[in-house]
C-alpha cells in the first residue's frame, strides 16, 4: 500500500509532464496552466556571485517552454531562481508562459530568429536547430539499452559531446542532456515468450520511418497516429512502443496486460541557447547559466527514472499485468534488426557520429 501510494504521488506530481516527442515521439499531451513568471527581482548586493564575489555583468533571458508540464515548468522556475542567486540578481530572466507561442517546431523557428534564448527542448527539436544533419542517430534502436549505457556513452561520454560540437558548428549551444527515456512495449493478449509471438501483431509507433521499418522487419505491424489508451481498448493495435514515463501519463496501466522490458530506443532533451545569444555571455555569466542547466537537468533526470522504477514495481504488484524479460534469443533478434536498421538508414543520419558507431560497435 506503502508503495501505490508513493507511485500515485508521484504520478500526480508528472501528471501531464512527458512530451514524448524525443525521437518523433511527438503526441499531443494533456496541457497545464502555467502562469507567467516575472523578472527575478535583484538584491541589495547587486551584480556579485555570492559564492565568489565576483562581479556579474547584467543579462536578461527569456525562456520558454513549448510543451506544458510541471516538470519542464519547475525546470525553468528553478533555473531562474538559481541564475538570480549565483549572480546577485544581475541575470534575470523573463519566462513566457508555457504552450502560449506554440510547439516545439514553432520554439524552433523562434530560437532560430533570435527571437527565444534559452529553452529545454527535445531530440527532434535538435534536428530542427540544426537541419539537414540527422541529429536524431542516438535514437537508433539497440544503440543504447540501460541507464548504464546512456551515462556512459551519451551524458557523459562521446556521443553527447560530439551533439554539442556539431551544434555549435551551426549557431547552437546544446549545453546540457536531460532525459525522456528507454522505451518498452507494452500490449494487450496473451504475453509474448518468442519472437514468433510477436510477428502480426499491430504495434503503434512515431510515423518516423526508421521506427516503421524496425517493427516491419521484426514481424509486427507498425501503426501510427492512433490514440494509444482507446487504441489499446477497441483493439485497433496490440502493442504500444513506448517509454515508461509516458505510459505512466497516459494511464496505460489501466489497459495493458503485459509489458516486454525491450528498452531499445532511447530518446531525451536538452538545455539549448541561441549561439548568437550565448556567444555574448562573460565567463561569469556563462559559469553560472551552466551550473544552473546542470544542476536542474538532474532535476529531470532523477526525476524520470524515479517514475521508471515506481510504475514499474506498482505494475508487478498488479496481477492483472505481466512483466516479461526478453529471453536471449530475443535480444539477439532485436539487435540484429536493429543494425539491419542502422545500416540501411546510415546515410541519413551525421555521417562522423555513424562512422564512430559502426567502429566501435564492430558494424560491417
């Protein structure tokens, strides 16, 4: 009971918090109603970092979340108050309120302008900023599996920094990773023990082509654009491929009968700036917007993988849901497809991050 109440709580508190549009996971979510925040109003000691007492030029950010939710609303919030802090007041920021300049393809195009300065925006929103490259390679399925894999080879490790090399190289400051995270797939029927159990089963997934092509080469019956808790209700699909935190928003726990703990294909956000913009910070200012990226990126990611581990353990609890591990010869077929998958869609993606992946991964 202890813990069904600490997994509603929590719940609660994400309600509506999960854009799922990392990877073209872009779906319309529920909407809050977040109210505008005002400038941060600066102390007596105006223009000096408590911590150091160095002076800090004066500097104004407008920030702006495309995709309401407490948890993005809360990251901006939080931002604004600790680049208020370190810098006595004299980095202030001005928040739009969320949702009310449209979507991320709109934030984008705003950023772009010059228009937006700093925003937490998706993997997508990445291939936006930065078209014509194909940003979205770290979303390629079985590239990484375990939470383990992302820290080690994404947030703190090559693939992230060469995201922020190349998005410097076209006008954009990618300073820090957030997270959406790893996805599984969750449906409705008998519980699959084989891949054969799989094959003909409808499985909704982003209209994104390498995501269709995945699933078609596995069997299934990629389908898109289908609300996912009715779709699983009415039987136009069986299967959901989707990540655990947006599973948890959508209730799905309500219609599912068993999940498939495949997490293969991860997807996540970022704090970007304008390069233009962050190109005229001091080294002050810069210190202190990047201590307050990272310190609330944490934020986001401590907080997603709370909600992974406490949905998850209330779905076990559920006798009505069976919670399935692949078996190896599962996993096998699933990274086998999945390279299938990288080699075919090779050329679309940044040609540098490909080469390195195919090298270190011993792809031919």
């Amino acid at each position: 009971m202890k813990l069904v109440k600490k997994t509603l709580a929590l719940l609660l508190v994400l309600a509506m918090a999960i854009s799922f549009v990392a990877c073209g996971q872009g779906e319309q979510q529920p909407t809050s109603s977040p109210t505008a925040q005002p400038d941060t109003a600066a102390p007596a000691d105006e223009g000096k970092d408590p911590g150091t007492d160095k002076k800090v030029d004066p500097l104004k950010i407008r920030l702006y979340n495309p995709v309401p939710g407490p948890v993005i609303d809360k990251v901006l919030a939080d931002f604004s108050s600790i680049v208020s802090e370190k810098s006595g007041g004299a980095i202030t920021c001005e928040i739009t309120p969320a949702g009310t300049l449209g979507a991320e393809r709109e934030a984008t195009q705003l950023m772009l302008m010059g228009d937006l300065d700093m925003a937490v925006m998706s993997i997508d929103a990445l291939d936006w900023l930065v078209p014509n490259i194909g940003m979205s390679w770290v979303c390629l399925p079985g590239l990484l599996n375990s939470w383990e894999e992302v820290d080690n080879l994404y947030n703190n490790g090559w693939m992230f920094e060469h995201h922020k090399k190349v998005s410097a190289e076209n006008g954009i400051e990618l300073i820090c990773p957030g997270e959406f995270g790893l996805k599984v797939l969750l449906g409705t029927g008998k519980a699959p023990k084989s891949m054969e159990e799989l094959k003909g089963l409808k499985v909704r997934v982003p209209d994104v082509n390498f995501h269709h092509a995945y699933f078609t080469k596995l069997g299934m019956i990629p389908v898109s654009g289908i609300d996912m808790y009715t779709g699983l209700q009415q039987k136009t699909m069986d299967i959901v491929h989707n990540n655990i935190p947006a599973s948890s928003i959508f209730k799905l726990e309500e219609v599912i009968d068993w999940i498939l703990l495949t997490w293969d294909l991860y997807g996540t956000n970022y704090w970007v700036a304008n390069g233009d913009f962050s190109a005229t910070w001091t080294d002050a200012q810069r210190e202190i917007i990047y201590a307050a990226c990272e310190e609330t990126a944490q934020y986001i990611r401590d907080t997603y993988r709370e909600l992974c581990d406490t949905w998850l353990d209330m779905c076990r609890q559920d006798p009505s849901i069976e919670i399935v591990e692949p078996s190896e010869e599962m996993k096998a077929e699933f990274k086998r497809i999945g390279r299938e998958v990288w080699k075919e869609y090779r050329d679309l993606f940044d040609k540098e991050a490909m080469d390195r992946i195919f090298e270190e991964f011993n792809i031919e």
